[in-house]
C-alpha cells in the first residue's frame, strides 16, 4: 500500500468504524434491536463502502490542499517578487515533501530503536561489570575481615586466608588487565609488534604449555598437522599466541571427560591460511553465537564464573584478529562440539 495515503485510509477506516457504531447504537435505543440492519446488510455493506470513499476522497483532499498551502506560503517567502508560481511544480514538490517526511519519520523510528539497544547493552554491560568485580573483591574483603576480627592465631589458618585473599587479587587484576587491553584496542592505541615466524613451531609450543591443564580437564590436546614444512606468516606473535591460547582455555571450558581439542592449519589461498581449533565438547546453542564476542556475555553464567577468567576473552580474541585486518568465525552445535577459527597472512 502505498505510504502516500495510508493516513487517509486510516481515517477514512475509523470514520466508517464510528458512524457504524453509531447508527448500530441508535437503532438499537430506538427499536430495541438491529434486526432491520441484519435484514438489510447488502445496503448497509455498500453504503459503507460509499463512506469510506467519501471520507477518503475528502481526507486526502485536505491534507494535500493543507501541505499546498504551506509551500506555496514558503515559496512566496523565498521567490524573488514577481515569479509567478507554478501549481504542477507545486505539485510535485508536495509529494516529494511528503516522501522525504515519511524517509525521517523511517530513519528517526530506527534511530530510537539503535539508541535503545544501546542503553540496553550499556546497562547489561555495567551489570556484568560490577558483578565480575564484586565476585573476588568480596572474597578479599571476607578473608581480609575475618583475619582482623577473629584474631586467628594458627599460622596455617591465616597463611590459608591470605592465599585466598591473594587470588582474589590476582582475579581483579586480571580483570583490569584485560579491560585495559580491550579499552587499547577500541581505541586504536595498542600498535602491533608484525614479525614473520612459523604458526606451526608456536601451536606446538603452546601445545606443550597447556598440557598439565588439558590433563586436569581430561581432555586430549592434540596439533594435528605436520610439522615437516613450515608456514611462516606475518602477526604480532604475543597477541596470536594469547588468541590460540584463549581459544584453546574456551574449549577446555565447553568440553567433556575424556574429549578432544585439535588445533588445525588450513590453506585458504596462496595468501591466507586458516587457523583452527576444534573440540568435541557440549557445544554451544544457535542463538549464542552472535554475541559470543560481547564483553562479559557467558553462555552458563554460573558454570563458567566457577571456572574463573575475566569474561572477556573471546572479546580479546575479536579484537586483536580485527586489529591484525583478519576474520574471525565460529561454528557450534550443542552435544556436538565448536570450532574457532581465524585467518592469517602468510609470507
């Protein structure tokens, strides 16, 4: 339907709604029923019908002669005294008045809607802030108060408390760390250290570090690609290797007993080649995956806030990749497994 009379005809809708209540209502009070209306409904149908063309006609008519009438009034302001004003041009500016009218009415009704995901994404953010925080700053603040107030004096006791209240620490700061780096990052301040070095050697390498915490988890950290002919790409090794880190931590999280986590090298081009790291584990549901880079957004909020980490890894995942120019995707079913994957360029 075309925007153009979409006012009319809602109008024209509502006017032939009243007079039919209307004329319903009064034959009601007057002969104490609506069986004449019944009887004649054939009449009653065209007449309504007739109604709302009327109305319509009268209602569009007043409305275009309205808009007329204030740009002929503009035109007389702004044209120099003695151009004489032409209707069909009139005309056709009041149509294109009235689109450029409905496109602002469009664009402000999107512009609302965008700031209120916004708000909505800015409060949920401050929440799960201040909950990330809360967390180990109230383990601190109860050891810490529990060793001034019940004046422990078993060395093994408070040397116990204050591990705790030490890690606690270590949580916070890890947090502020890691909004550190992603304020950097979205501000374009962090610079990239690019160097050329072979991806293989560092997969094996962190392959190797993360092997006492695989064991933990029970799961099989594997490097599946041979080692015989190097891929020397070009990045920032330190932020690839926290990103392959990250990711591997991620799996490890959403994994099961006795599964496998398998880092792979993938040849896209001659150009780029495809980093991936693939696990077995619970999977993650559909409706997860476009914000699963959001800054502190956890699929099980509760499980993964046990398993401790600031929350904000695969955001730093996100960013250091768009920092290197590069993508990143991620595909996941439940009870079935994930894959990460991100490109590089080779040299």
């Amino acid at each position: 339907m075309n925007q153009r009379f979409s006012t009319a005809i809602q109008l024209s809708f509502l006017i032939v709604i009243l007079f039919t209540l209307i004329v319903v209502g009064l034959f009601y009070v007057y002969t104490g029923g609506i069986a004449p209306l019944l009887a004649a409904k054939l009449y009653v149908i065209i007449g309504q019908i007739a109604l709302f063309f009327v109305a319509f006609f009268i209602i569009q008519l007043r409305i275009e002669n309205f808009i007329l009438t204030k740009v002929r009034e503009l035109y007389k302001d702004l044209l120099p005294t003695g151009i004489p004003l032409n209707e069909d041009s009139l005309q056709k500016d009041v149509i294109s008045i009235t689109n450029s009218l409905q496109r602002f009415a469009k664009e402000s009704k999107l512009e609302i809607e965008l700031l209120k995901d916004k708000e909505n994404y800015r409060r949920e953010f401050i929440g799960n802030l201040a909950h990330e925080l809360k967390t180990p700053l109230f383990t601190v603040q109860s050891y810490i108060y529990t060793l001034l107030e019940e004046n422990i004096k078993d060395k093994k006791i408070r040397k116990k408390y204050l591990e705790k209240a030490a890690n606690g620490i270590d949580r916070l700061n890890f947090i502020i760390n890691d909004l550190d780096l992603i304020t950097q990052f979205e501000t374009g301040v962090t610079n990239l250290d690019i160097e050329h070095f072979d991806i293989k050697v560092l997969i094996n390498d962190i392959v190797e570090l993360l092997e006492i915490q695989s064991e933990k988890k029970g799961i099989n950290l594997v490097s599946n690609f041979d080692d015989s002919t190097p891929i020397i790409v070009a990045a920032d090794t330190e932020r690839i290797t926290q990103v392959i880190t990250n990711l591997v931590i991620n799996s490890f999280k959403y994994g099961v007993k006795n599964g496998t986590t398998e880092i792979e090298i993938s040849p896209l081009n001659e150009q780029k080649i495809l980093v991936r790291v693939i696990d077995n584990g619970k999977g993650i549901a559909e409706e997860h995956l476009p914000r699963l880079f959001e800054r502190f957004y956890r699929v099980e909020k509760t499980r993964n806030r046990n398993e401790g980490g600031s929350g904000l890894g695969l955001a730093i995942v996100k960013h250091i990749i768009e920092a290197h120019n590069e993508k990143i995707f991620v595909e996941s079913s439940p009870n079935v497994g994930s894959e990460f994957s991100f490109t590089l360029t080779r040299v």
